[in-house]
C-alpha cells in the first residue's frame, strides 16, 4: 500500500492569482488564507448580505482546486453531506464552479469561517504554556462529541490534530465552539471491515496512531490516539515528539513501543484520560462515547441527566 505521511502542515501561504481565481455567483472571493496540496482557501462574502439569501452566511471559507485536480475536496464534500447535523463539525453550504479570465474551470467548496482561526494558533499563543485545564476540558468535551458523531456514521477522520480544529464564533459562547473540519483524508469504514476511498495511507505522522504505522489499519481507534495528542499538546503548549525528525517518532511509536509523555504536573484526572487514549493495542483503548462520560470531560449538565452511565463508567475502572 502507498503510505504517505505529513510530518507537518506548511505554514506558507502564497499570494493570490485574481486572473486564476474568480468569484461566484453570489459571493466575492477575498484574501487567501492557506494553501495545501488540495487547493487553496479564501475568505469569500455575499455579494450582496441584505438579500437575506438563507442558503449563505454572510462570510464563509472557499476552498478551491482546478477542477482537473479536485477530486479530494469532491470527496470531502459527500463525507460533510453525510456528517451534517452536528454542531461541532464544520458546516457546508455547497459547491460551485467558476471559470477564470483564461477559461479554466475552478472547484469551489463553501465552508463555514471560522473567524478565531485554528487550535493549532490558539496553542501557539500560549507561548509553550499551554491551555488553562478547564478550557482544556471544554474544547476537549467539543471535540470527542464531533469524533462520537464522526464514528456513528461510520467514517474515520484520519488526520486529527489541531490545525485541523476550527474555532468558530458563537453567540451563545463567551468566545468559540471548537469544530472538527478537513475531511479529505477520511475513510468510511464498512461492514466487511474494508475502507472507501481507500487509495493510500496518509495523515500527519505526529499524531499517527501505532497499528497505523505498523499494520497499515486506520479504524475508529486511530482518531482516539490523535485526540490524546491534541489534548495533550493543549495542556503542554509543546507538540508530541517535539524536536524529533520524521525517522526518529517512526521508530518510537512503532518498535520501540513508546508513548507520548505525559507530564507529571497535569491533574489525575488528565492523565487518566491521556491513559485512555494512548493504549497500544486499539482494542482496548477507550471509545469516543466511553470517554464522553469520563470525569476529565464529565460536566455538571451530564452529572444531572447521566448518573446511570457515570456509575457504568466508574465500575468499567474498578472504581465503584
């Protein structure tokens, strides 16, 4: 099988071709935002917001592609219609295509903006710090609902990791909803345990999880152990194997059988999660619905309306 692994996501973004790129029927494409091997992302606005066009916000994020190369965000597009419905994955609008002044035809992807960019810049910020453990906590409890979601319909993220968590405006928020987006990568898993879409194995090699680097298997339990790296990034500030070249992490999580350190300072209850999310053998790690009732992400909505399942969770540990 082809592997293909992103030891990091490029931080460069080149300056936008007006003669290449055009605009929509109803929105202006804006400034350019990012760039990677998929195409291109702008910032787009309605051509004109009073008209009150429902299909539309006011502000979304284009991502776009020649046509000719265009098949991933073709494939991200029918993975989002059918992961539609949860409020912590990134929402889309549609897609469209437009013909440049020079007559190419371009594929467009509407996406929801995320106005307070990435988790990958908000722990960038923390200057090596990390996250206060309550935000943690929170983002974290967002994150795993969209994985619990993600799973439910029977797909596989396959490239988790906070570059990949957009942080979007809410109004019922103090600040942001954290919500899982970038699914060119994803793999729908069926019964006969074979993968669609499944033409190689890629992701970021930081947060791969062991069976995938050895035995080539991307399942349900592989999203479980990039989850422990971001949140674990998120209370350190610091990247998993950070320092390390792409030869040396190879070697740690494949045969030299090591985990990701988890730092003493942390609360008992961050390290039991992390413990949860870092088992070597993906049949016993924790499910994104079993860690949902563990008491690092365990609020007190839940407390009120879940002591049943809170009671399961504690007599799975031999707690209760």
């Amino acid at each position: 099988m082809k592997r293909k692994f992103h030891f990091e996501q490029s931080n460069g973004v080149e300056e936008a071709d007006s003669d290449l790129y055009n605009h929509g029927v109803e929105w202006h494409r804006g400034s350019l935002i990012g760039k990677g091997g998929y195409g291109s992302v702008y910032i787009a606005e309605l051509k004109n917001p009073n008209s009150r066009n429902e299909a539309f916000p006011e502000l979304m994020t284009i991502k776009s592609a020649k046509v000719s190369a265009s098949s991933s965000l073709k494939k991200e597009k029918r993975v989002l219609d059918d992961l539609r419905g949860c409020p912590y994955i990134i929402d889309c609008y549609g897609e469209e295509t437009t013909t440049t002044k020079k007559g190419k035809m371009i594929y467009n992807l509407l996406l929801e903006y995320a106005s307070e960019g990435t988790l990958d810049s908000l722990i960038k910020q923390s200057g090596g710090c990390g996250l206060h453990e309550s935000d943690v906590r929170r983002y974290t409890r967002c994150i795993l609902k969209g994985i619990d979601y993600i799973h439910s319909r029977g797909y596989v993220h396959c490239d988790l990791n906070p570059a990949n968590v957009l942080l979007v405006s809410d109004e019922n928020w103090e600040t942001f909803v954290p919500k899982i987006g970038d699914f060119g990568l994803a793999k729908r898993l069926v019964k006969s345990k074979q993968m669609e879409f499944y033409s190689s194995l890629e992701g970021t090699l930081r947060y791969m999880a062991p069976e995938t680097i050895i035995d080539e298997i991307q399942e349900y339990p592989c999203d479980i152990w990039a989850l422990g790296c971001i949140v674990l990034e998120m209370l350190t500030g610091k990247k998993v194997w950070i320092g390390m070249e792409i030869d040396e992490i190879f070697a740690k999580i494949s045969y030299l059988y090591q985990f990701p350190n988890i730092p003493p300072q942390i609360s008992e209850e961050a390290k039991d999660f992390l413990k949860g999310c870092f088992v070597r053998n993906p049949m016993l790690r924790f499910s994104a619905g079993l860690l949902l009732i563990h008491p690092f992400v365990y609020d007190d909505e839940i407390r009120e309306n879940s002591d049943e399942e809170r009671v399961k969770f504690l007599l799975i540990l031999g707690k209760c």
